[in-house]
C-alpha cells in the first residue's frame, strides 16, 4: 500500500514511516499541511496519516479542506497525534471527520490494527 504522512516533527515522521516501510509498505512525507493537497489530490494514498498540531495549519482545519474537495473527500485519512484523551479522539473522528485516530508515540502494534480496518 501507499502511505502519505503529513506531520511537522521529522522525529515522528521517521518513526511512522521507519514502520510501516518495514512492514512493505510505500511511504511520502510532507512536513506542513501547506501544498498537502495537492499531493493528496496527485498521489492515489491508501491512507494518510495526518497531525493535529502543525505551524501553518492545524490537522483538524486542514481535513475539512480535504473532505470540501471533490477530488479529495473520500480519501481515508488517520489523526496520528499526541492529544489522546476519550474526547480529543472522539472529536478528531466523530466532529473532524477523520477515518480513525493513532495516537503517538506510535507503535507497530497500533499502526497495524489501524491498517487493518483500511477499506480493500
């Protein structure tokens, strides 16, 4: 599968991508929400794994771009991000519209169970 991950961390950035190439999979890396877009719009992800706490644009404001675009509303997209309490997931899925929530430190465990609900 294809994977694109959008966070500004460059350590967290290894770390996701460090995984889930060992497990075979293609990996992209963009560091700010700025010009994602149009990398997802080009790209033909299987998932992205999105950050909520970025510089220029937040994880949360830069989804609702994605699911406004026609060309980009339907691509699955995970919140991989440090804020992990029951209601700051609850509302990156229910009230911001991602697919599933990874919360970091990240794991190969955790990435698995959420690549295992990616729709075939």
């Amino acid at each position: 599968m294809r994977f694109l991950i959008i966070d500004d961390s460059s350590v967290d950035r290894h770390a996701l991508a460090s995984i889930l190439e060992i497990l075979g999979h293609e990996v992209d890396r963009c560091e700010s929400a700025i010009d994602a877009l149009g990398i997802i719009e080009t790209g033909k992800y299987n998932l992205v794994f999105l950050d909520v706490v970025m510089p220029e644009q937040d994880g949360y404001k830069f989804l609702r771009t994605v699911r406004l675009n026609p060309s980009t509303a339907s691509q699955y997209v995970v919140f991989c991000s440090s804020k992990k309490t029951p209601l700051e997931i609850d509302y990156g899925v229910r009230r911001a519209g991602a697919n599933d929530y990874l919360s970091k430190p990240v794991s190969r465990e955790s990435i698995e169970r959420v690549l295992a609900k990616i729709p075939a």
